[in-house]
C-alpha cells in the first residue's frame, strides 16, 4: 500500500510542475514544437557566425575599411 501511495504522490508531483504535461516532452507555454525547434536553429545559426567573425577578427583576416586609410594632403 505504501509503494501505491508513493506512486501516486510522485506521479502528482510530476503533473503539477510549471511547464511540464504529462506525455508531452519538451512543451513550453508559450511556444509549438517548430517554433521552439525554428528559434533554435536560428540561436545556433547567430552563435555560428559570431564565432567566425571572432576567428577572423584575431587572425587579422578581416579586408581594411575605408576609415583607416590615411589620407593625409
């Protein structure tokens, strides 16, 4: 009887947790699954090219720009 009990209390604790329903992993309030999924992707996407621009910035491959020429009369 105990263990029932215990199970009953465990199973309503994991239905009473903020975000979380029962058979549904990985769903958020206020987004879908491809919404969640499409922000993601686009969070790797701009994680991605901020580290190549970091790369090129200490690698000194970036082509100089038009405000450092001297253009001295």
């Amino acid at each position: 009887m105990r263990k029932v009990i215990a199970f009953n209390v465990l199973m309503v604790s994991a239905m009473m947790v903020g975000c979380a329903r029962p058979g549904e992993i990985g769903w958020t309030p206020a987004y879908t699954t491809g919404e969640r999924a499409s922000q993601i992707a686009r969070n790797w996407d701009m994680e991605g090219k901020m580290m190549q621009d970091d790369i090129d910035h200490a690698l000194l491959l970036r082509p100089m720009s038009g405000l450092t020429d001297w253009h001295v009369r």
